[in-house]
C-alpha cells in the first residue's frame, strides 16, 4: 500500500512537470532580426519607421514576443497569428515574391491601411507606440500605391 503511495506522488509530479512544460518551455518560434524589411523596394525612410512600428512583429523574423506569448493558451493565439501573418505577407522574404505577387501585396497594404484593418485592433491595444500609427497610414498608404505604380512601370496595370 505504502508502495502504490510513492507511485502516485511520482506521477503526479511527472504531470505537474509536463503541464509546467506546455505552459512555460516550449521554445517560441524563431527570430531574425537582421533580415532587411523590403529589400529592394524604394523605401522612404518615415515609411520604414511606420513598418518598423506597426507592422514587423507580425510581417517579418524581427518579433519582439510580448510576455503573455510564453505562457498558454495565450502561446497558441499569438504564434498562429505570427505564422499566419508571416505566410500571408512576410517583409523580410520581399525579394522572393514575384512582380505580380508583390503589386498585389502593395495594393492590399494600400487597402488595409485605408480601411483600419491592421495593425489589428488587439495589437493596438496591447502597443500604445502604435497609436501614432492612424496618422502615418496616409503616409504607407499612398507610398504603397507609388510603389505598386512603379512595379507596373508607371501605369498602374498589374505587371
Ligand atoms: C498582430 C499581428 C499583425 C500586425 C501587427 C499586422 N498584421 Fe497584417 N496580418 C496579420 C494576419 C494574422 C494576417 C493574415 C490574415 C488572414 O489570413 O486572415 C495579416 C494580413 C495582412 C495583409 C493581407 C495580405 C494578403 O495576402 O492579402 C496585409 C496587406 C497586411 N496584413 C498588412 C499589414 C500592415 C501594413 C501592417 C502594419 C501597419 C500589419 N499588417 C500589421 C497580422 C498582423
């Protein structure tokens, strides 16, 4: 009986230990912070400072992970958005997207800066650097329609 006692108190902390794993220890994923954002589109540098701001923690390596993206569930919410937001438009891979590929992704910045759709609302609220962003998104709005203009050599067709 004494025995099974043992047993149990050693199972327990071998859960104990797993759920403190899932919770705080998994690695999160990586992050490269060198990588040039927009390599070799023409960027003014009050654009770069807005993208810098508002949008690399999700659209490029550069993450700066907040505290709460260590622990779970919180973990799974943020890294998904992370990875999502990455495959969806990844600034720091902008020279592997093709002519076309990149006039579409300026036109869609130049969409959701117009509309208010990013940064998201729950990342505005957790950044307060980035409310300054509602007055630069006039800026990175009619930037990206120059640069997709400029992708389609001037008259705006898709390249
Ligand atoms: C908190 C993370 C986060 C931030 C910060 C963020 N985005 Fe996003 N963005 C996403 C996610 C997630 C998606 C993908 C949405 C989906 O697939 O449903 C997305 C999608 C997009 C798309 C659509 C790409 C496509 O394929 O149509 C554009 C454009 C975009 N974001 C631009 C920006 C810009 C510009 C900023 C900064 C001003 C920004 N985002 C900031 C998370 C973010």
């Amino acid at each position: 009986m004494k025995e099974l006692g043992w047993w149990r108190l050693l199972g327990l902390c071998v859960i104990v230990a797993l759920f403190l794993f899932v919770m705080f220890g998994l690695p999160l994923p990586a992050t490269a912070p060198q990588r040039p954002l927009l390599a070799g589109a023409e960027v003014p540098p009050a654009v770069q400072s807005v993208l810098e701001r508002s949008c690399q923690d999700c659209h490029s390596y550069n993450t700066t992970w907040p505290w709460y993206a260590r622990i779970a569930p919180l973990r799974w919410y943020v890294t998904r958005d992370v990875e999502k937001a990455r495959r969806a438009l990844n600034l720091a891979e902008w020279e592997t997207y093709s002519p076309a590929e990149k006039h579409r992704l300026l036109t869609r910045m130049a969409d959701v800066s117009r509309l208010h759709q990013m940064p998201p609302p729950a990342y505005i609220f957790g950044h307060r650097e980035v409310i300054e962003y509602h007055a630069d998104r006039v800026a990175l709005e009619e930037w990206a329609k120059q640069e997709a203009g400029r992708l389609a050599g001037g008259d705006g067709s898709t390249p």
